[in-house]
C-alpha cells in the first residue's frame, strides 16, 4: 500500500456522497451512489472510461449537481453552493492553465479572486512555487514550458489556496511513463507534507494503487468495491474487480465442501483447494488465482498437472500459459530470479500447478 | 568533418520551397506594388486635356534622359490642395468617424453573435455559420437596394413603427447618416462575427470551469479569461471592417444624403465627374497613408504577442 499511513475509515468522514445519482439524456452517469471520504486521505477513484468517475468528480468540484441525493463536506449539505465558492480545487486533466498569464499570474489566479492583500498573494505564490521547484520560472508563459513543468504549474495553483480538498482528474495522462512514476511519488510526499484531502480520478491500476490509501473501483456508475490497495488486488470480492485489477485465473465450479479453514471446488481443469467462504455444497462459484500466486514445477506430483504451451518472456518475469489435463488454460507468472539458461521449464513440458489455499478465492458473483 | 554537398534531388526541393515562398512576394509586387506607383506617379502630375488626362506620361521608347525631364515636372500641388481645400479634410474626417462609430456598433452586436454561436451546442454551430454566410450569396448591391425598399418613407419600418404606434409620423431615414450606418453595420456584420467566431470556438472551455474552480463568478471570468483570449479576434475583425469602412462608396451613395460625404464618395467625383486623375490619385494616396497606421499597430502588437505571449 502507498504511504503506509494507516486510514480508519470508520472516521468521521470529510466528504460524503449520499445517494448520489446523474444521468445524461436518460443515461445514467452515476447511479445512486454513496461514498465517505476521510480527512487527510488520498482516495483514488478507478475504472474504465465511461463508468463515471469523472462525473463524480465534476459533481464534487461544481461543475455539475447530482439530479438526485445529497454531497456533503464537513457535514454541510454543498450540493446548492457554485463551484467559485467550494473550499475544494481542482487539478485538469488538460491542466487549463490561463494561456495569457505567466506562470506567477497563473498560480496567484485563485487568491486574486479572494481579495488577499498584494503581498501575501506574492508571499504565497513564491512559496507554493519553491515548493514546486518552479523557482525562476514565474516569468514564463505556459506555452513556453515543458509539459512536466506544466503539470507542476496546475499543481501550484490547485493548491495554493489550500483547498480542503485538492480533486486530481487524470493528473498524469499526459506525461510519459519514467515522469508519470517520479510524479507519482511527488504528489504522494506533497499530501503528506500538507496534510491535504486528495480525490484522484485515474483509469490507470498501477497509478491508483501506488498513490492511494484507499481506492474506490467503479463500472456503469456505482460502486463496485472500496478498500486498500491490498484488500482490492488480494481480496476482491467480485469476478469483475479481479479481472479489472491485475492479471486472474478465474476457473468456473461447483463447490463440494465448506470448512471453516478451506472450500473444496470441482471444476472441469480438476479439483481446487481453495480459501475458506461462506458457501454450501453444490453452490456455483468461481476460483480465482493471481498468476503469481500459483507454483510451476516440472513433473508430476500433487496439484493441477498440464503441459505449458506457451511461454512469454518479460525480462523480470516470465509468464507461462499451461492447458490443464481438463481442459482450462491457466496463466502462471515466475520471477526470473536465476538465469534463463538455468530455468528448467520448457514448452511442451508436463508441469505440476500447485498454490496455497489461502491464496485461491472462491467468487460467487 | 566535412559538411556533405547537398544531393540534387535536396537542391531541387530547396528551389521548390524558395519559389513557393516568393510566390506570395510575386504577386504582391505585380499586383499591388506596381500600381501604387502607378497611382503615386499620377498623384505628383497634373491634369491635362489628354489621353491619359494628365501629364506628364513617361515614353519609355524616348529613353532615359527623357524619363528624367518627366520626373523634373513631379510636383506637390495636388496634396497642397487636399491640406488647402476643406472638402478634402471633411470627407476624410466624415470617414473616419463613420468607420470607428461603425466598427464600435459592429463589435457590440458581433460578439454577443459570435459568442452565441461558439457556445451553441456542435450540431448547431455548422447551421448558424451558414446563416451568418447565407446573406453573400445574394448581391450586395441588391441587398443594399432592398434597405432602399425598408427604410423609404412608406417602407417597411416606417409601416412596422406606425402599426406598433411607436411614432405617430413617418420618420425620414433615407439619405441620413442613420441609414447610412444602418447599411454599413447590416453589411459588416459577418466580417465582425466570422473571425471572433473562429477565436471563441477555439478556447478551451476548461478555462471558464479552471477560473470557477479558483473562485471566479462566470461574469468577472469572462473580463479576465475570455476577453483577453479574444482579442486577437477582436483585433482582427475590427481591422477587417474598419479598413473597408474607411474607403465605403456604395452605401452612403445610395443609403446616404449630401451632408454625408464620405472619402470613396469625392474620390468617385473627382475620379469620374471632374476627370481629374492626378487629385483623384492623391486622395487614395494619403487614404493608404492613413489605413498603414492601424495596419502597423495590429502587425506590432501581433508580434509582440507571438514573442511574448501566444
């Protein structure tokens, strides 16, 4: 998980969806959805394009109002207040910084509109910009920087009135994958640093689960499932999230025994051990394993035995997809940790699968 | 190391751009250029009973000497009589005030317009630009004399006042600066609203939700991020219907009456009805002398813009 900074998300909540719902011409954005987001928290709201997320986002910023249900910050109903009055800012997904003011001018924007005296505004703007590492750079226009540095000029002036909370749509989509990474980190230490409320919309897993303590996970408008980083990828309670977040195995059957430490399934690539559930005998559910988390070895033995049929290399990994006696194909995941002239499996070999119980959860939706 | 010789086929594709860049040169030269001193030459000779009506005429078959005699008989009487005579002055100034009162109309309906049409929905805004366009696929003439037909004395507007009972006698609007610029605002209008149309589309409506989101109301947002984002096309449609404002013939010909004498009106007159080409001449000049100054002005703050700004 990000930060390690522990979140208690029974918290009294800073900002609170109740209900909330909007549709477009009759299509639902945001369906009936409710939410808390705690004080001090970095939440990341993930999903695919069109599932709403950024809906929501408009929704807390403003710049649109839910058709039914409430918003509320600190315990005040804002569903009513313009977006020029929230104590809340946002960072553009385009940046939209003012293409006729310098950088300085840009970043001031905000406190301008507040009537703050002339020399706390400059007080304000020198600091937020140090803080950015933008010294020297108040002078220039935005067309005159690179797009990184663009990105921190948003960033400066989403926050230099101290937003209660800073909302960041797709903050990082336009930068390229080493900068997308260092600012990643960047804008976690800056949270932390300021004690700062961030929302943060984002299609892309790795982004939301490195900088998030929470994240919400969201399709055609509602909820699917909010947790830590952790409880997503290794806990998700959905074949939709498990699919969505990472890479799964997911292996359709029929449960032949519940026990309080295991569930035992039937399925057509042979029977699985899996972690315990609240399932009865006979139920239909799926298994899902992370390719990681399965055991390749070469021979037979206990387990799922296959032959590999396909092997693809990515340097730190090796990824091996491997047709069960019974029919499924499963992807399994090895870190290359020896060198490849001493890996001992290759295609065509008879392979044994095996994995520990825990780690095979049993879905039934 | 040795810079490599450029290939043939490199020196030939430099050749290609080279031309296509003089190309513009060219025809400015030819077309633009050449004539003005033409109409220069003529404004520095003298009227004569002749064909052409003035003299002296260069007779490039006499040779050099000869062009030079010519050149000896230039002189500034012509301009002496534009600063001497008030006529000149009145109509100049008469121009100028029509093109900078119509250019201010022209904006303060052209923007709401334009602006309208920017924020219209997509599906919209192709429809909208057809029927700010719609107007030129008729005649300007026939369009100015359809005005002709509204604002006579039992036209259309003075039958619509009177049936509203807005005036109880039919007022006269033919041949007053009214109607003039009437007819010149009416004619304009596209030429304000496509080029600040064409700058309102583009901004990025982000910008007006950015400005929201610091704490700006829509309407002190729209004096410090849409007016100043506009004003290229503002410069620019302002420019495009000033300058040809300024020279306007037809409109006070047919819409206008004798107090309003604009500066094409006394160059058509001294042009066709004095056949004095040499004055005719050097009122166009000094009509160009006084269109470059804007001209100038827009080109540096474009620049500047450019170098400094966006």
């Amino acid at each position: 998980m990000g930060t390690g900074v522990q979140i208690d998300p029974a918290a009294r909540p800073l900002v609170r969806f109740e209900g909330v719902s909007k549709s477009y011409s009759g299509v639902a954005a945001v369906d009936a959805l409710s939410l808390d987001i705690v004080e001090g928290e970095f939440f990341a709201l993930l999903g695919p394009s069109g599932c709403g997320k950024t809906t929501l986002l408009r929704m807390l910023a403003g710049f649109e109002t839910p058709d039914t249900g409430r918003i509320l910050l600190d315990g005040q109903d804002i569903s009513a207040v313009p977006p020029y009055r929230r104590p809340v800012n946002m960072m553009f997904q385009s940046y939209a910084l003012f293409p006729h003011l310098n950088v300085a001018r840009n970043v001031a924007f905000g406190l301008q509109q507040e009537g703050l005296p002339r020399a706390e505004i400059d007080a304000r703007v020198q600091e937020m910009l140090a803080l950015m590492r933008l010294q020297g750079y108040g002078d220039r226009k935005p067309h005159q920087l690179s797009g990184g540095q663009r990105q921190r000029v948003a960033l400066a002036r989403s926050l230099v009135k101290r937003p209660r909370v800073l909302l960041l749509d797709e903050p990082m989509a336009a930068l390229d994958k080493k900068l997308r990474q260092e600012t990643q980190f960047e804008l976690m230490r800056l949270r932390e640093r300021l004690g700062l409320t961030f929302v943060i919309v984002t299609h892309d897993q790795e982004e939301a689960m490195t900088v998030a303590h929470r994240l919400g996970v969201m399709n055609h408008g509602a909820l699917i499932q909010v947790g830590t980083p952790a409880e997503i990828y290794e806990q998700p309670d959905s074949r939709w999230v498990a699919d969505f977040i990472g890479d799964v195995n997911l292996i359709e059957g029929q449960v032949m025994s519940s026990s309080t430490d295991a569930t035992l399934v039937a399925s057509a690539a042979g029977d699985i051990r899996a972690a315990a559930s609240r399932t009865s005998p006979g139920d239909n559910v799926w298994v899902a394993i992370r390719p990681e988390k399965l055991h390749i070895a070469a021979g037979g033995g206990d387990g799922l035995a296959g032959e590999v049929i396909a092997i693809g290399y990515l340097g730190d990994l090796s990824h091996y997809q491997v047709r069960t006696d019974g029919g499924p194909v499963l992807k399994v995941a090895v870190a290359n940790v020896t060198r490849l002239s001493e890996r001992p499996i290759g295609l065509h070999q008879r392979v044994t699968l095996t994995w520990a119980a825990a780690s095979a959860l049993v879905l039934t939706r | 190391m040795s810079v490599p010789a450029p290939s043939v086929q490199q020196r030939k594709r430099n050749l290609g751009q080279r031309l296509v860049l003089w190309a513009p040169y060219a025809w400015l030269l030819l077309f633009f250029l050449v004539p003005f001193l033409i109409v220069l030459k003529i404004s520095l000779s003298q009227t004569a009973i002749a064909q052409p009506p003035y003299l002296p005429t260069f007779d490039l078959a006499a040779g050099f000497s000869s062009l030079f005699d010519a050149m000896r008989e230039f002189s500034f009487e012509n301009y002496a009589l534009l600063a001497s005579d008030t006529l000149y002055l009145h109509s100049y100034l008469k121009s100028l005030e029509v093109a900078a009162l119509a250019t201010a109309i022209l904006l303060l309906i052209g923007f709401p317009v334009a602006y309208g049409m920017a924020r219209a929905s997509r599906s919209w805004q192709p429809a909208l630009f057809v029927l700010i366009v719609l107007p030129f696929w008729t005649s300007f003439l026939i369009r100015i004399y359809a005005w002709i037909n509204i604002l006579q004395r039992e036209g259309l507007l003075n039958q619509a006042l009177l049936a509203l009972r807005i005036v109880d006698e039919p007022p006269v609007w033919l041949a007053t600066d009214t109607a003039v610029m009437i007819g010149i605002v009416y004619s304009y209008l596209p030429f304000m609203v496509l080029p600040l149309y064409a700058t309102l589309e583009r901004m990025d409506e982000s910008l007006l939700e950015a400005a929201a989101d610091l704490g700006c109301p829509r309407w002190k947002a729209f004096w410090l991020v849409t007016l100043p984002l506009a004003m290229p096309g503002i410069a620019a449609g302002m420019l495009l219907c000033f300058i040809p404002i300024l020279g306007e013939f037809v409109i006070p010909d047919l819409l206008g009456g004798s107090e309003t004498i604009m500066i094409g009106q006394t160059l058509w007159t001294e042009f066709f009805a004095n056949k004095d080409w040499p004055v005719a001449s050097a009122v166009t000049v000094v009509l160009l002398a006084l269109l470059v100054i804007p001209i100038a002005l827009y080109q540096c703050s474009q620049l500047r813009d450019s170098a400094g700004g966006r």
